[in-house]
C-alpha cells in the first residue's frame, strides 16, 4: 500500500531542492517539493527509515513530520 510521507528538509534555495531531486529519483518514488514550507511529500510503500536516510545523504537537516 501507498503511503504518502511528509518530511521536514532544510532548504534555502532552488539548488538544495534539486539534491532533494536527485537523491529521490534513484528511489523510483513519486514526491513533491515544497520549498517556501520546507517540506518534501514523498509518495512510497517504502519503509519511512529507507526514505529518511535517502533525505539525509543530500546533507540537510531531515525531520520525518508523518504520514500526510
């Protein structure tokens, strides 16, 4: 089943976006930037450690708010 998670990352600029993009699309999920709020909305029935820990290797500080 598919989950959508929503994840608190710290981005300032299109640039921190784009490391949020490329760390996400070698997952093979769908998901949604939302850089004013800082959010990331990724939408996966992988296991929400996986998905943090892919957050995580873009440097920025990752929260995991919960399921949306």
């Amino acid at each position: 089943m598919t989950t959508t998670h929503q994840f608190f990352v710290d981005m300032t600029c299109e640039g921190c976006s784009g490391a949020v993009t490329r760390v996400l699309k070698k997952l093979d999920v769908k998901f949604d930037i939302d850089l004013p709020n800082k959010k990331v909305f990724i939408e996966s029935d992988k296991d929400t450690d996986v998905l943090l820990e892919t957050l995580k290797k873009t440097g920025k500080a990752v929260t995991y708010i919960g399921p949306k």
